[in-house]
C-alpha cells in the first residue's frame, strides 16, 4: 500500500545493496556461491525488494525462515532457489514441492515426514541436511559420542524416497566474536562439521552439491569455512565492524520530521514518568518515531538523533507514537525539518551499543507502520506502507 503521510520512514538504498553485494563478491571470489538471508523481512528491509535486487545482481541463493517467507516471495515474481532455514509442517510439503523451494532437515522425524509427504503428493523434495556442531538448536547432533549415531542418520535421511539431499550445513555459534576462545569454538565447529560431511559422502559414494556453513563473521574472516557458498546475514546491509572493515555502506536510514516545538520554562518535566527535568528554558521538538515504530523505549534520555544542526538528545521516556528532543541549541531546526534516526550520520550501531543490543535488532523492529521508500541511484523508485487499508 502507497502512504501520502510524511510521518516516519526508512530509506532502503538499493544501490548500497548492490554495492555491498559486489564488495562481497570480491571478497569471497567467483568460485564461492552467493547465499543472501532474506529473513525476517530482509531484517526490516523489505524482503521482495532486497530479493528482486539480489536475483537481478546474480545471487545464488536466498534464505528464509518459513514457508510464509518463502511463498511471499514466490508470489512476488522471485523464481531463484530459496532455502528455508526453520520449521515447516508435514501438510506443507506438497507446496514446497510445487514451487521448488528447499527445506532444512533438522532430524530423523522431520526426514520421515517429509519422505513420507513427498511420497504421497508423487513428488521429489530438494532438502539440505543441517547438522548441529555447537549451535545447540536445531540439526543432527554429531558431537562426541554422537558421531557414528549422527552420520548414520544423516545417510538414512538422504536415502529416504521422495528426498534430494542437494546440501548439508551447520551454523556457527561465535564467528562473530573476537578473541582466542571462540575462534578456537569456532574450529572446533568447522572441524567436527568437515568430519560430519567426509563421513557421510564415505558412506553413501555421494557428494553433497552444496556444503555452507559462513554466515557473516565467517564470511568476513574465516575464507577455509567458504566452502560452496556463503550465507552473509547482517554484512550484507552494511552494519557492524565487519561491514566497516570491507567498507561496506548501510543500507536503511531511518528517518522522521519534527511536528510540533514549543517552549518551555525550568523545572518542567517532560513525558511519562516526568525522568526528565529541565533546567533552564528548553526549546522542546517533539517527533512521532516511539516504541511502536520500533524505537526501544530502554533508549529514553539517553540517546541523540541528528539533525541539520548536529546532535540532539532526547528528553524524557520514548512513548508508544513519538518522543521529544531538545532543539535549545538548534534554532534553525524547525517544524517539518527532517531529522535522521540512524543512517549515514548517525550510525546504527552507536545505537545498539547505548541499547545493549545488536544492529540485527533494531532493524528487525521496525514496523510495519514505517513507510519504506527505495531508492536507486539517489532516485525513489518504489515505496509503500505494510498496512492494509
């Protein structure tokens, strides 16, 4: 749905995908294929948009977390392979099937189902086969005692009918952490899931066509784990130090306008909870970005936006539709002027850090209610509101 209201927005630049893309590319080399995590909305992005851009750059591979993802964009005109990460019900298989997309086997229960539906519609379903090396969530555990356990059942699953076990992969759990202890995890990972794969392809005199196990930190500084594909999450939308360190650009900027300024004399608290106090007179904006467009309420008087006049701070508990900013020092920052929430001035991880979160978070909670406007080249090309009216 189209919105006329200039309220609060999130510019997704489709050229910075497309740069962060080929910086990727360079980085990886041409021999190693291209998986783009499209969950989650893109991580607020807007995934039909993102994925249109990366099937027109020459990505491999998508990823997403269920079927719903999957079927948007099989809707939307997405026709490259998608990879679904998470669970997806046995009743499901038949649509899997039909509109050729893939789907992580997790264990020998979800193999069966899924041998046994596909069977049943007269159907082959492409999986790949992931295997648990230190996550501790989902896959066939193969650690320790587990081995011979876990490989046998990993060879059971890609003998099943109805199954085309095109892939196997892990997730590490502390690429993208620094310091000796997690790399040393993260071998151990890498290693056991190596050992994992050349057991199984042993047994079976098959090799899997697709073994990825690089998600974005891996994909930065661990270019032995590349394998057949990589699965850059975050790094693809330009945030975080590994973004920063191969020169990547964000990707979204958000940003909203000031709607109201008003003036107001010492001793007067601002919003709810009255935590804010002023101690002098205070030119006051007020600006309609609050929790519920995903500005997390723990950032309340600690965190500054930016605007044409540098930073200003903002006053007070973030409510559910707006917040207030002091504009004392910025007189010419006035009623309509834009002001910018995280982006190119203001970076999101200053954001996350003052959050005690990560930059995956932030973008992931912005709303449906946030108009995204897309831009290429500098120009808008497309927007629209999640809304339904």
């Amino acid at each position: 749905m189209k919105s006329t209201l200039k309220r609060t927005w999130a510019e997704i630049d489709l050229s910075a995908l497309s740069y962060n893309y080929k910086k990727i590319r360079e980085h990886i080399g041409d021999d190693v294929m291209f998986c783009g995590v499209v969950k989650a909305d893109a991580y607020g992005h807007g995934a039909v948009m993102i994925s249109e851009c990366l099937q027109d750059l020459g990505a491999d591979y998508l990823a997403v977390s269920s079927i719903d993802e999957a079927m948007e964009l099989r809707f939307n005109g997405i026709t490259m392979p998608i990879l679904i990460l998470g669970h997806t019900p046995r009743e499901q298989v038949g649509r899997l099937i039909c509109f050729n997309i893939t789907q992580a086997v997790t264990c020998e229960a979800k193999a069966i189902e899924y041998s046994e539906e596909a069977v049943r519609y007269g159907g082959t379903l492409k999986v790949h086969i992931k295997v648990d090396t230190g996550m501790s969530r989902l896959g066939y555990i193969c650690e320790g005692d587990y081995f011979e356990h876990g490989v046998e059942g990993i060879c059971d699953a890609c003998a099943l009918p109805g199954l085309d076990a095109e892939g196997i992969f892990t997730h590490f759990a502390v690429a993208d952490e620094d310091g000796d202890g997690y790399r040393e995890y993260t071998d151990h990972q890498f290693k056991l899931f190596c050992d994992v794969v050349s057991s199984v392809e042993q047994k079976r005199g098959i090799d899997f066509k697709i073994k990825h196990c690089a998600n974005t930190g891996a994909t930065y500084s661990l270019p032995q784990t590349y394998l057949d594909m990589v699965r850059p999450g975050l790094l693809l939308y330009g945030y975080g130090e590994f973004a920063r360190k191969l020169g990547l650009r964000p990707v979204m900027t958000m940003k909203t306008t000031v709607s109201t300024i008003k003036i107001y004399p010492p001793k007067t608290r601002i919003s709810y909870g009255g935590i804010y106090v002023t101690d002098k007179q205070t030119r006051i904006g007020v600006i309609p970005y609050g929790y519920a467009d995903g500005f997390l309420r723990c950032l309340s008087d600690k965190y500054e936006v930016y605007t044409s006049d540098g930073a200003a701070r903002v006053c007070g508990r973030i409510c559910m539709d707006m917040c207030m900013i002091d504009l004392t020092d910025k007189p010419g920052v006035g009623v309509g002027d834009e002001i910018e929430i995280f982006g190119k001035n203001n970076p999101i991880e200053k954001m996350a850090d003052i959050a005690g979160t990560i930059p995956y978070e932030i973008v992931c909670a912005v709303s449906k209610r946030v108009h995204r406007v897309y831009l290429k080249d500098g120009e808008v090309i497309h927007s629209e509101v999640m809304l339904r009216m």
